[in-house]
C-alpha cells in the first residue's frame, strides 16, 4: 500500500498508507462519530491534493478548515508523531485558498440563476409536493418558449403571477392548473426570500474555471465554502451542494481516467443530502456520482455513519477511511457491522472489533491500488496537517479576502432584463393602451387578448436580440435530456 502520491498516515509498524492520485476521482468515504478527527483527515487529504495541482472545493460547516490558508504550528501531539513515524517531509506551511459565501459575508459572493437551479431543486428546496412541482416545471416550460430569462426570484414569481392571471389562456398549451396552488409556490418563495435565498439567486454567477486554479508553484487552489449560515437551513445547504456537483457534471467534459482528477468535492454532513429525499432525486444523485468520475470529479463523502449513504452511493465509494465508532444503541452496533463489512478484510485485524476502540486520529483505511482493487484495511495514524488545524481569526479571512484573485470579480450584483422587467413593461402598456382606448370599457377576456398578444411580441423581440438564447435547464439537465447554453472554460488559468 506504499504510494509516493497522496499521504493518509501510517501503520503502526511504520508502513506508509498513501492513495495513488490516479484512484482519486474513485471517490470515497470519511466517516466516524462527533470528534473522532474526520475534519482533521479531511484537511490532510486537500494539502495532499493541492500538492499534486488537484482543485480541492469543501464546505466549512463549523468554521475549522478556514485555517488552511495559513501555516500551521507544531503542538506536542503533532510533534509525537513526526517522530514516531520520522515523518522527515512535514514542513509547516499556507495553502492557495479562495473563500466564499452565498450570504456574501465571509467570502466572494457566490449565485447562481434559478434557470441554473432548475425546478427539480428548487422544488425540493421549497418544500413543494408533486402538484406544486408540475407546475414549477410549466413556469419554466413557459420561461423557455417565450425567450424569457429567468435569473432571480423576482423573475420566477413574475412569471408565476402571470400564470395566475391567465390560467385559462394557458390550459391548452400547457394543461390545467390551480391558482391556488400557485399562490402556495409563491408563499414558500417568499418564505425563502426571508431567510435569505434572494441574495443567492441572480448573476455574475459563478464560473466552474474558478473553482479550478493553479497558483504559481502549480499547487491546486482550495475552495472554502463558509457553511456555518447555510447549515441553519440544511435543504438549502445540501440544495446548493448537488446544484454546484450537478453543473460539474453538466458542463466539463468528458476526459476519461486522468493521471490526477480535476477537482475533488468534499460533501460535508452528507446524511442531510438524502434525509428525506424523494425516489426521484435519489435516483439521479447515484447517476451523478456513478458519471461524474468520467468528467475528471472526485466526490468524498463525509458523515458520522456508513448507514447515512445509500447502499447505490456507497458501492460507488472506492477509497474509505473510517474513524471511530461507538457501540451504545443496537442501532450503533448495527452500523459498526456494517462499517466492518465494506472493507476488504485483513486476516490481522479484526475489523468490527477495532472500529470501536480506534483513538481520535486513528482510522482504517482502505484504497484502491493501481489497478483499481480494494487494498486490505489497515488500522492507520493519520499524518498531522501541515496547515493551521483550527479557523482563521476574522481579521486574517478579510485580509485573505481583499488580496484574493476573485476580488472584484463577484463583488457587484447585476439586474439585466430577464422576466420580471419585459412582464412589467407589457403590464405598464397594456394599462397605457386600455386607458388610452375606449375598449378599456371592454370585457375582461379583450383585456386578456391583449395582454396575450403583448406577451407574444415580446418575445418574439427577445428570441431576436442578444438575449434570444434557450433558457438555462440547470441541475441534472444532461441527466434529464436538457442542455445548458452557458458553456464554460475547462482551463485551468494560474491566478496566483
């Protein structure tokens, strides 16, 4: 199992575990109960990645791995096993590393358009039940056939006021629908525009190049996504999570087994992701997970219990590295078998044994070797990070921030026309017209002709000018047989 690639730790007969950075994108597991060291391994395996040029992008739930950035010290646990296992290559060091934050406080301003969300994440993110999502999907069908841009919430509740004024007009195209129903989506969009959702929809929106940087030494750039905000609303958390894996998968391309992924994803909490989660979803999350690999994506998982992953995900996690576990429930022994059952066994180790008296630190760890297979598990002592373990004070994440690559690049939020600026305009000259005309004492249903025809010729403007592109499908598009017309760069521009 020695490999000059990626560190993990050592036996403790001194062997080294190391991970051969071609088996990266395989994916894998980080799992073990509150305590147990995950966040610290997590932190090893991206100072290990950013040392071979592999973009690492992580969610900071609790505010520890912002510390990354900055060099870390030597304590007398760190120092007892430099010498223990003569660990002659550990130096204390920074690494390149971005941070941002969808609530624009502790890092670069980080959107997407709900175009790009899609209604299937959107759906789920707004709670709404099969009936509800129908009609999102219309709202959407009807942003598409009208050239209508769809970029912020402000435009998705444009277009579904309008659709509550002229559902009769609309059965015909696009089936029944009740208004009731779409003034419940409308609630629940205002329910996540105060807890903050506004600020995350809209443009610039974020550009996958950037999550994929060098710096000048060729070392891979983290990403640092400030989760501790996000967490409080966990649907948005794992919402944003696959929406951002989904458009990996959607836009880079295919490039087969590379000598080093891409990028590697850490999903944090990762239970959350399929707490709950409808058949549906869960269906194309496998999908994604089971592709992704082909794009040059490596996907961690990171949980207290092998149990939280689905048995579909869980085969597709190659490398596994699994910190303690405690046996006080029979629901605790039932994941300590399970845990012990999805390693490779080793005729020395008694695996189901040993998860329960691992110390914090220690893990067994499993990888694939070369030609793809499971490696025995091994009882290992991760390597210290060679980075800060604990967050950067606020002064030092600013200063951080201010000298970044991406300052300024995020920083101003732009409105250009999309739905809910065309349907105000046609509302604002059809009231014109109507109080300009002595039809305005006509029927109701002449009114809505007009309104009808005003919406068509609007659009007919729209497809013709710069704006006329099909509308963004967003989250699982390819999956889902859509496209998505913003194509992106696959470089990897130095920025430091």
């Amino acid at each position: 199992m020695t490999s000059p690639g990626l560190l993990i730790g050592y036996t403790t007969s001194g062997q080294t575990i190391g991970l051969n950075p071609k088996m990266a994108n395989r994916h894998g597991l980080i799992a073990g109960a509150t305590g147990t060291g995950k966040t610290v391994t997590l932190q090893r395996l991206a100072e290990e990645l950013s040392k071979q040029g592999v973009s690492v992008f992580m969610a900071d739930v609790k505010g520890d791995l912002s510390g990354i950035a900055a060099a870390g010290t030597i304590n007398p646990k760190i120092q007892e096993r430099i010498e223990k296992f003569k660990i002659a290559s550990y130096q204390n060091r920074a690494f390149p590393s971005v941070f941002w934050d969808v609530f624009q406080k502790n890092g670069h301003p980080l959107r997407t358009t709900t175009s790009e969300m899609g209604p299937l994440l959107l759906s789920r993110l707004l709670d709404l039940n099969e009936t509800q999502e129908g009609i999102l999907q219309i709202a959407f069908k009807l942003a598409d056939d009208q050239g209508m841009l769809l970029l912020d919430l402000k435009d998705l509740r444009s277009i579904l006021g309008w659709m509550g004024e002229h559902a009769s007009e609309l059965k015909t195209n696009y089936g029944n629908f009740s208004t009731t129903s779409v003034g419940t989506i409308q609630r629940q969009l205002l329910v996540l525009q105060e807890n903050g959702g506004e600020i995350f929809f809209g443009e610039p929106a974020l550009k996958l190049e950037h999550l994929m940087q060098k710096d000048f030494s060729g070392n891979g750039v983290i990403s640092v996504l400030d989760a501790n905000q996000l967490m409080s609303n966990p649907k948005v958390y794992t919402s944003f999570m696959l929406w951002l894996l989904s458009e990996l998968f959607e836009e880079l391309p295919e490039v087969g087994d590379l000598e080093r992924p891409k990028l590697v994803f850490f999903f944090d909490e990762a239970h959350l992701l399929f707490k709950e989660a409808p058949k549906a979803l869960l269906e194309k999350i496998e999908q994604v997970v089971r592709l992704i690999r082909s794009k040059g994506v490596g996907v961690y998982f990171v949980t207290q219990n092998p149990l939280d992953i689905p048995e579909s995900v869980l085969g597709q996690l190659g490398n596994r590295i699994q910190h303690a576990l405690r046996a006080f429930t029979p629901q605790d022994q039932k994941a300590i078998k399970v845990a012990a059952q999805t390693f490779r066994q080793n005729p020395n180790i008694n695996t189901e044994e040993v998860i329960s008296q691992l110390a914090v630190g220690e893990a067994l760890v499993s990888i694939l070797d070369e030609e793809g297979r499971p490696t025995p598990v091994e009882r290992t002592f991760i390597a210290p990070p060679e980075s800060r373990i604990g967050p950067l004070s606020a002064e030092e994440r600013s200063e951080r921030i201010s000298r970044s690559p991406m300052s300024g690049t995020y920083d101003t939020a732009l409105d250009r026309e999309s739905a809910f600026e065309i349907l105000q305009k046609q509302s604002a000259a059809a009231a014109q017209n109507a109080q300009a005309s002595p039809a305005a004492s006509q029927p109701k249903a002449s009114q809505r002709q007009g309104l009808g025809e005003a919406f068509a010729k609007s659009a007919v403007r729209t497809m013709g000018s710069s704006l006329g592109r099909e509308i963004l499908r967003g989250v699982l598009g390819s999956i889902l047989g859509g496209t998505s017309s913003r194509r992106r760069s696959s470089g990897w521009g130095s920025l430091f």
